[in-house]
C-alpha cells in the first residue's frame, strides 16, 4: 500500500497541469521507477486506441528498460534485431542495408499516427520515448513544446549511456492564419523527433536502414528528378562539410530531428487544399542541442527542493533566458538553441521550391544560439541556399582564381607547425574551413629575400602547389607574412564563381632535427 508521502500511481500518471507533469516526471530518479509508471499508462485507457504506441512501446523501448534494470547490458539496445522468422515484433517494412544481415534478421519498426492524417515510421527506442510523450502531454506554447523534449532527454538519459543519446531535440510549434486555427490541436502535440540515436560504430546498419526508408520517402514527395538533384548536390557538400569534420560525419538528410517536420510540411504541400492550410501558417522549429542538457538537468534536479512545480519551470526558464543587452555584470547565456544543419537546409531549400511550383507559400523560423529571437528562414530556393549560405558551399576545385592567407613563420624554416586555425569569410559570414591540410617544405637563402616553399593543401592533400614568400633578409626580423595559394571556390551546377577570402594563423616552433609537415 502507498504511503501516505506518495501518491498513488493513479494519481500520478499525468497531473492536469504541464508544470506538474514537468515537476513529477523530472522527480523520476531510476529507469525502474520511469518503468512502473509507464507500463501503468500502457495498460491504462489512455491508450486504449493507440496499438501502434503499445507495440513500439512494447517490443521497441521496454526491452531497453529492462536491459537496464537487470544490468544485462551496460549499453541497452536502441535498436532491436530479431530473426526473419519472428513473427511477433511489428515490421514496418524497413529492409537492412547490409545483405548479408538481412538473410536472417529484420529490424522491428513500427508506423506510429502522429497526426490524424500522417504515420512516422519509428525503428529506435528514444524516437519512441518521445512520441509516446507527444501524445500524452499536452504543450500549448513554445517554452511547453521545448521544456517536453528537456522531459524526454531526461528520462531517455535514466536508460542509455550518454554516448548513445542523439545530438540534436527537436520539435514544431505553429502560428496560424485566419483560415487554419483548426490545425494547431491536431499538430503542436505532435511532431517532434530526434537525430537517430547511437555511434555509427555500433549502430550503422540500423541507421543507414532508416535513413535509406525515409529518403525513399522524400524522393516520393519531392519527386526523382529533384531528389536525385538534391542527393547530388548533398554528396558534392559532404565532401567539404563532413569531409572536414574528425572523424569525418557519416549522417545524411533524413537523419536529423526535424526529419518528422519536413516530411509533414512535404505531404501537406502534395494535398489538394494545401494552399488552405499552410497559407499564413508559420512553421516554428525548436531544436535543442544535448551539449549543455545534462548540466541542466543537474541543476534542475537541485531545484527540485527548492521550488514548486511553477516555480521549477520559472527556474528553468530563467536559466535558458539569453542575457539581457548592456546589463553588468553580463551573465553568460546558455547556447541551448541549434539552428537548422545545411542538411536540414538544403532539405527546406527544395521543399520551398517544390511548394512554389504549387502556388503554396512556405513559413518557417527558427531559434539559434540562446534563442533570443526568432529567425526567418532565408534561403527559400536551392540558388538562394547555394550562392548566399556559407555552411553549404561546394568544395574547391583547382582553378584560377586567388586564395588569400597571412601566416607568421619563424626564422629560417619550419620545423613543427603547432597549431594553425583558418577562417573564411563570405559576405560577412564564416564559412567553415578547417582542417586545413598543409605541408611547407623550404629553401632559403642569406643573398636574397625570396623563399620557396613547396606546399601541400587544401581540400585536396594529393596536390602540390609552389608558391614564392617574399620577406626580409635581415635574420633579426627573418619572418614570411603571407603567400597566396591558388584555391578556387566555384558554386556547382554552372553557378557563379564566387572570390572569397580567408587569414590564419600558424604558429611554429625552430628544432635543429626536425622538419615536419602538420595539420591540425
């Protein structure tokens, strides 16, 4: 029997209020105590209609659950593999990437409703987590929307090693027009989602599996020809965007969080009254970033104590509030808010364009940094994206064109190169670079003021280029400030040619024995 100092677990399902379903499940301290109270709500008559939350609950998330309370893993599945010939686990028709797998396993997937006209396919544990959350708790603003998907990292956090927890959060308000206030009871419960959980390490067979399902998906949407456009365009950028990331990004659109949103907006733009429904309807994204979520959640957890349930929401609002201008001492912010990925924009990209083709008007804003404004989303055309966005400029190709950088180098030749940082700037805006591979080999000479230096670099390590460094003589001031190397960026489908400019900074160390070329 309960005691007296705890509720019954019928009375604690879901409170009336968000602040107390925010406050009572943010009090769940054990992935024991998160199962009891689920499996009650499965068993309950909430979820009397809804036998595709059950199954993902049941053969998706729970044996996760429990792969945690008895210790049976120190890693629980977020994904489940079964044998071809059970019979029993959902399948949604997701087929394995790898042939050799597929012979004798399928992933268990599950079409989950997510509005009363559109099903998500659901294959992972976390993504269930938080549609099962979206069905039950009710937001009714923006702060609700993003303090639910903080819940779900929470509990998801009570089962899965922190390596396994996706990136990004995500999840869709939205601000309706006279003409569709019908639409925000059906929507703002509803879409929200998370990058696809795990390292690619352990999971990739599952992910790649997902992700080639819902890009067949998109392709359907869009069309084949745009599609096919759209993955080669996405290949092109990869190779500067994920090519320079260490370890290099294995993630592809259809990956990402707001996966659920695009998908949503695109078969809402194919519908015959979709004018009726998305003129004046601004789409708003909320995408969290798990960076700082734990320390959060730490610190929420502290104020537990100390609050009521509406003063622990007020707590956590104010630590996600941005600062305020020209206040001192300024406090720093925290940087919860990440804006849309070029996956993710170039994915809006070509569902603005596809809805133009329509007559449809697209709406969509966004939250960056510490979410102090809203943003509009500028780059409604693919040309738009590729000539003004500096996050999705395709990699350099040999050319004519001048790349600029200054570089401080000391006395006689470089010996280790300790640390190099590279910036590039296109109309005022920084446009990722690094790493930046470089290799200088040197001559020198007392007679003259002119070095050689083979080097090299770029995007493309294969290639040597020599270059002159001019500088003095003199060996009390014997340091090369800049050089230019030949390093084209030319936009792809025959677009623009586009100068850019760049500085970095290479800090070096003399050795009498050592001559070694270095990236950082």
């Amino acid at each position: 029997m309960s005691s007296a100092a705890t509720p019954r677990l019928e009375e604690w399902t879901l409170p009336s209020t968000f602040d107390d379903v925010f406050f009572k499940w943010l009090s769940v301290s054990t992935a024991q105590d998160m199962h009891q109270k689920l499996d009650f709500i499965m068993r309950s008559n909430l979820l009397e209609h809804r036998k595709d939350l059950k199954q993902a609950y049941q053969f998706i998330l729970l044996p996760a659950i429990f792969s945690k309370i008895n210790n049976t893993s120190d890693r629980p599945r977020l994904y489940q593999l079964v044998p071809i010939t059970n019979h029993t686990a959902p399948d949604a028709g997701i087929p394995l990437s790898d042939p050799s797998q597929a012979a004798t396993k399928r992933l268990v997937s599950v079409l989950v409703s997510v509005t009363p006209d559109m099903q998500f396919i659901v294959a992972d544990a976390i993504n269930t987590l938080i549609q099962i959350f979206a069905f039950l708790v009710n937001v009714a603003d923006d702060a609700q929307a993003r303090d639910r998907m903080i819940l779900c990292y929470h509990l998801a956090s009570l089962v899965f090693d922190p390596k396994d927890m996706p990136q990004v959060w995500s999840s869709a308000t939205f601000l309706a027009g006279e003409s569709n206030t019908h639409l925000l009871s059906g929507l703002r419960n509803s879409l929200s989602g998370c990058t696809l959980p795990g390292a690619w390490a352990e999971w990739a067979v599952a992910k790649d599996s997902i992700i080639a399902y819902r890009r067949e998906e998109l392709e359907r949407l869009i069309g084949p020809q745009a599609f096919a456009r759209l993955r080669t365009i996405e290949e092109q950028i990869r190779k500067v965007n994920d090519g320079s990331a260490s370890p290099p990004s294995k993630a592809k659109i259809a990956n990402c969080a707001e996966t659920i949103i695009f998908f949503w907006l695109g078969r809402t733009v194919n519908r015959e009254d979709a004018s009726s429904i998305l003129d004046g309807l601004t789409v708003r994204l909320i995408s969290i970033d798990k960076t700082n979520l734990p320390d959060l959640i730490k610190n929420l957890k502290k104020d537990l104590a100390k609050f009521s349930a509406q003063g622990l929401r007020e707590s956590l609002a104010i630590r996600l509030s941005p600062p305020v201008p020209n206040q001192k001492p300024r406090r720093v912010g925290i940087r919860w808010a990440i804006g849309p990925c070029w996956r993710c924009r170039m994915l809006g990209a070509f569902l603005y364009e596809h809805a133009a083709q329509k007559s449809v008007r697209l709406s969509i804003e966004f939250l960056k940094g510490t979410g102090a404004a809203w943003m509009q989303w500028d780059t409604p055309t693919v040309p738009d994206l590729l000539t003004n966005d500096p996050s999705v400029l395709v990699a350099p190709q040999w050319s004519f064109q001048q790349f600029f950088q200054q570089v401080e180098i000391s006395p006689d030749s470089i010996q280790s190169v300790k640390r190099i940082g590279v910036y590039s700037f296109h109309e005022f805006r920084v446009w990722r670079l690094v790493p930046w591979y470089l290799s200088l080999s040197w001559s020198s000479s007392k007679s003259s003021s002119t070095r050689s230096a083979r080097y090299r670099g770029g995007f493309d390590p294969c290639t040597d280029q020599t270059v002159s460094l001019h500088g003095p003589s003199d060996s009390a001031a014997r340091r090369i400030r800049s050089f230019s190397i030949p390093n084209p960026f030319r936009m792809i489908d025959n677009g623009p040619r586009v100068q850019s400019s760049s500085s970095a900074s290479i800090t070096t160390k003399s050795s009498p024995t050592s001559q070694s070329p270095f990236v950082q």
